[in-house]
C-alpha cells in the first residue's frame, strides 16, 4: 500500500503512544524559561526545557521536552534536530504548547548556524495504512 506525503505525522496512534511515555514518566525542567543556553549564552530559552526521567530518545540520550503555557502534559509536536557541532539528530517533543509557542521554540532551535530543526505537528487523523492500533 503506497503511503500519501504528510500521512506519517498524522498518525493518531504514535501521538497516543508517545502520550503514554511522556504521563508515565516525570517532567524534570533543567533550563527555566527566561534562562539562558548554556552553549549560547546569547541565546534565552522561551519555555521551560527539561526531560521526561526513565524515558530515553535514542540510547543513552533522555528524552527532551519544552514544556509551553498549557497545563497539560499532552505533546503538541516533535522537532527533529540536526546538530553539525555535537555531530548528532536530536528528538525533542513539544508539550502542552499553543501553534504560537511551537513557532516560537521552532524559530529558538533554529538560532544558530551550526544546528536546524524541523517539526512534525500532532493531528488526530487516522493514516489509511493504519486500520488499527495493533
């Protein structure tokens, strides 16, 4: 079955999976909004920045989160971030952010020249591959 251009980050299922990764774990804020990057001092962070403890995104890195004005713990969206000075693709997952705040923290990712990003944004479709959540 041929898969349609955008069907992947409409995928109701992955975004209840990653829900479940993110409650049942717990949100550790190490950078407060209005705090500065440690790498760039230049640069403030404009959410909360922190990481879901006992979950991990790829081996031995935690899963990182900013964490946007909504008070629930639901992600928004992911940014998939290529890193040319640490020579790594970061995955960071946007929580209980506004389409405002998402572009706010996608636009802070992209500061620099050495690191760019992308972002994948939730939706509650149902990929016509996907019939179930088997």
């Amino acid at each position: 079955m041929k898969i349609k251009e955008n069907e992947l980050e409409n995928n109701v299922y992955f975004w209840q999976k990653l829900d479940t990764l993110i409650l049942s774990g717990k949100w550790e804020v190490t950078r407060k909004q209005g705090e500065a990057a440690l790498d760039y001092p230049g640069l403030v962070y404009p959410f909360d920045f922190g990481t879901i403890k006992d979950t991990i995104s790829a081996p031995s890195t935690p899963l990182y989160c900013f964490h946007g004005s909504l008070k629930n713990m639901q992600a928004t969206a992911i940014v998939i971030q290529a890193d040319i000075l640490s020579r790594e693709v970061i995955t960071k997952v946007l929580i209980g952010c506004t389409p405002e705040e998402c572009n706010i923290i996608l636009k802070f990712i992209n500061a620099t020249e050495f690191q760019k990003a992308i972002m994948v944004r939730r939706s509650s479709t149902v990929p016509q591959w996907a019939d179930s959540d088997h």
